[in-house]
C-alpha cells in the first residue's frame, strides 16, 4: 500500500492503480467513517448557490460535515490534502500540499509526468484561469493555476468534470 501523504513523487509512476494508494489511512472507496474527524478542517458541499454558501459559512463544523455527507462535497484536512464525498464514499482525493514535486514551471508537468490524455484550459473574464492536466492510466489530475503560476492541486480518483 502507498501513502502518498508521504511521498506524491510514487504518483508519477507508471505502474499503480486507485487500489493500491491510500492518503492518511484512507482509501478511494472507503466509507466516510474511515476519516478521522479530529483532523477534519472543513467542510464543503458542491451544490450549493451564493445564499446558501453565505448562510453555511455559519454553521458549525459538525453541521457542514453531515451537509457534505448528505449531499457530496468536499471534507479538507487542514491546508494540504482532502477527500471528495459522494453517497457515503471517499471517491477522490485532493492534495494542495505539492511542493514535493517539484514542478514550478508548467512545461515541468509535461517532462515529469509525460503528455496527458486530457488538457483543459478555463478562462475567467477573457483571461486564462486553470489548465486541467488528465492521466487517465493512474486517474490523477494536476491542476495549474495560470494567473498565480503555480501548481494549485492533484486530485485523485475517477474523472469527475466540473
């Protein structure tokens, strides 16, 4: 089993599947339960509108929680890593904490982890915003933040669109 909590460089090999990683102990697949709540350091749901995101930024952490675990959403550990929620299950993972690799250039993604087989580029008010970096064989997706310059995210699981 690898804990890629503890070494993200394992994710650009060639040879492993969703089965064989886990982050914090946890595993795509596994129940919500399997996280550890005293680690937990927010909660978001994915279908929410502008008021309902206002009048959630005053609820409790407890109340988020079983929002996302309701509905689907996103559970963070702290500022680095967290787990997408839908039906009860842990479907993907999301690591921010990605320094590790390395990569400080955009054309560094490509040479460190080969051509992807999906990239999407998103605009925001007529400016590039994020580009979308898709590895269907080891299901990971980097996501590189145009105007900050930087690598934002990996996340990890079946592909799930925006």
């Amino acid at each position: 089993m690898i804990e890629i909590s503890k070494n993200l460089k394992l994710l650009v090999r060639k040879n492993w599947q969703l089965g064989d990683i886990q982050m914090l102990g946890v595993k795509i697949g596994d129940s919500y339960e399997s996280i550890d709540r005293s680690l937990v350091s927010e909660g978001n749901r994915l279908n929410l509108y502008f008021e309902a995101k206002k009048k959630e930024s005053e609820l409790s952490l407890v109340d988020k929680l079983d929002g996302v675990i309701e509905h689907g959403g996103w559970i963070r550990i702290g500022n680095s890593c967290g787990y997408r929620i839908e039906s009860g299950l842990v479907v993907q993972f999301s690591i921010t904490n990605i320094k590790s690799l390395g990569i400080k250039k955009e054309t560094q993604i490509v040479k460190l982890c080969g051509n992807p087989d999906e990239k999407n580029e998103f605009v925001r008010h007529g400016k590039p915003a994020e580009t979308e970096y898709y590895y269907a064989n080891n299901k990971f997706l980097l996501v590189w933040s145009n105007p900050f310059n930087k690598l934002l995210s990996i996340n990890i699981g079946e592909r799930i669109t925006r």
